[in-house]
C-alpha cells in the first residue's frame, strides 16, 4: 500500500465522520487534526480521502437503488411460480 492511503486510512479510522465530499472541507479538517507541513502531501491526503468518501457514497446509492429491484423481480417470480 503506498504512503498516502496507508496515511488516509490511519487517518479515516478515527476521524471519519468529519469528512465530507468536498475537497477544501476536507484540506480544513486534516489542518484541524494532523500536522502535515508538506502542502502537497496534505493535497494528496485530502484528494484521496474525498474520493474515498465519494466512491463509498454512490456505492451506497446504488446498493439502495438495487434492492427495491431486486425485491421486486423476487416477489414476481414467487407470484409466477405460485400461478403454476
């Protein structure tokens, strides 16, 4: 695992409701909580932990799309079988 995601993820553990989607939200709240002198490495943690927190929310989404579809072919399938 390279340096900034082990990083991001040391640092998602303990502070991961304070981050959000935005990228500037997310540069304030690793200001607030680490000491990272190096403006680009601090960049780099905030650009991977939104994009962290972005991929984990449209996964979400789409597993709550997905269900009421998934129920839905089930439940038809059980009435077509039942009409047999």
């Amino acid at each position: 695992m390279d340096r900034i995601k082990r990083l991001s993820y040391e640092v998602l553990d303990e502070h991961k409701q304070k981050f959000g989607e935005d990228f500037a939200g997310n540069k304030k709240v690793l200001d607030q909580i680490a000491i990272i002198r190096s403006k680009g490495l601090k960049n780099e943690i905030a650009g991977y932990i939104t994009k962290f927190i972005k991929k984990e929310i449209r996964e979400e989404k789409t597993k709550q799309s997905q269900n009421p579809e998934t129920l839905c072919l089930l439940l038809s399938l059980v009435s077509h079988h039942k009409q047999m």
